[in-house]
C-alpha cells in the first residue's frame, strides 16, 4: 500500500482556502464530488461520517499532518483526495501545530485491515521532515505527485 497509487494529479488540491478543520474537510469533500470520484448523492452521508469521526477524535496526528478518514458501504475502492495548506488550518490537532497537509480518504466498510493499511502507509510517508518540506515547497500538483512518488518508488 502506497499513498502515490491512490492519487492522481486530478486528485491533489495544492491550496485548500479552509482556515478550520471542518470547512477543510468540506471543501477536501466537495473536490471529490467536483472530480466525480464522489458522487452527489453519496457527499452527505461522507461528511457526516467523517464528522462523527472528528468528534470522537481529531485526525491531526501532528507534525502538520491530518488524515480525516471514513468508511462507506457504497465504494469498491479507496478514495483518496490530498490537500494542501501554505497558510495552516487549525484542526485540534495531538501537538496543537497548524495543519499544512491533509489526507481524506474512504475505505469501503468490510475492509477493515485495508483502512489499517492506508493509515500505517500515510503516517509513515509524513513521518520525514524531508518529505514534508519539500511538499510544502512543491509548486504544483504535478509536484507534489512526483515528491509522494519518490517516497514510494514502486507507485
């Protein structure tokens, strides 16, 4: 499991607008939709789940990083969207730090060791100060594919 296969340059937003966690997550939500990775009728029951997840816990795990997550009875596959801050979103995050990087993604709901995965595959890749400097200063989607394809070379 990687992060670059789960992405595609249509899939990256390099500056989200959202200055708070869940206007962020919102407009992380409505790209999906925009994308047609997401359809219509599935973006309300996404955004509740994924705001009943943030209540029980905020998804900024620190270091800049948030991966709000939710799983769906109606998908195949992940779905994964990536969104960028140069500005910082406040998100309650574990060291109380801005959030410039966020993760969303769905997991269809049977496949409990798949969102497992995803998890482990993203914490890991932000786990660099490298990486996540040079995400900060990547000057496009194309950019910021590239550097999530260099920490996963066989994406």
């Amino acid at each position: 499991m990687n992060l670059a296969s789960l992405l595609t340059e249509e899939l990256i937003v390099p500056d989200i607008s959202a200055t708070e966690r869940w206007p962020a997550i919102v407009e992380l939500v409505e790209h999906l939709c925009a994308t047609r990775t997401l359809s219509e009728d599935q973006r309300g029951q996404m955004l509740k789940r994924l705001q009943e997840r943030e209540e029980t816990t905020s998804t900024g795990i620190g270091s800049g990083v948030a991966i709000p997550h939710a799983f769906a009875d109606d998908i195949g596959e992940v779905l994964t969207v990536f969104g960028r801050s140069k500005e910082g979103i406040e998100f309650d995050s574990i060291d109380n730090a801005p959030v410039s990087f966020i993760v969303l993604f769905i997991v269809p709901k049977d496949q409990y060791q798949l969102h497992l995965r995803t998890l482990a595959a993203i914490a890991k890749m932000f786990a660099s100060s490298k990486v996540r400097k040079r995400l900060a200063a990547a000057e496009s989607r194309e950019d910021i594919l590239s550097v999530l394809r260099s920490r996963n070379p066989r994406g």
